[in-house]
C-alpha cells in the first residue's frame, strides 16, 4: 500500500469523506459510504484501490511508520 501517497493525499484534502480504509489485524479493505447502486461502489472501491493499493493488516505498521518520515524497522 502506497502510504506516502495516501498520506499526502489526505492531508491535503484530496480523499473523498465518503472513501474509508478498513483496517483489520490481518488485511484490509477500502469502503465506500455513500448510498450508491452496486456497479458505482465497486467503481470507487477499485480506484482507492488502484490508486493507494491495500492494507496488509498490523503489517503494515512499519510502512505507515516510514511513510510519516520516522525511520523505522521491524524486529
């Protein structure tokens, strides 16, 4: 997952507030909250998705760790 991206991205606003990022111990998935028909839900899931990649569960701590500038390994 592209957090760098995603946190540039979101810092400057550029994330719709209907797009939320669900995290899970072990994965994750992008959601869409917005009452929309199914064939636009998964057209915007999959653009979060192209555009960010997805979450690898707690993973991906070092990744968000790095992204955020703090150097950071994992033991």
């Amino acid at each position: 997952m592209n957090y760098k991206k995603l946190i540039r991205d979101s810092a400057a606003g550029n994330i719709p507030e209907q797009a939320v990022l669900v995290m899970d111990n072990d994965c994750g998935y992008w959601e869409w909250m917005d009452e929309v028909n199914d064939e636009v839900y998964d057209e915007k899931r999959n653009e979060l998705k192209q555009k960010y990649g997805v979450p690898l569960g707690y993973n991906d701590i070092v990744d968000v760790l790095i992204a955020a500038g703090v150097k950071t390994e994992w033991c």
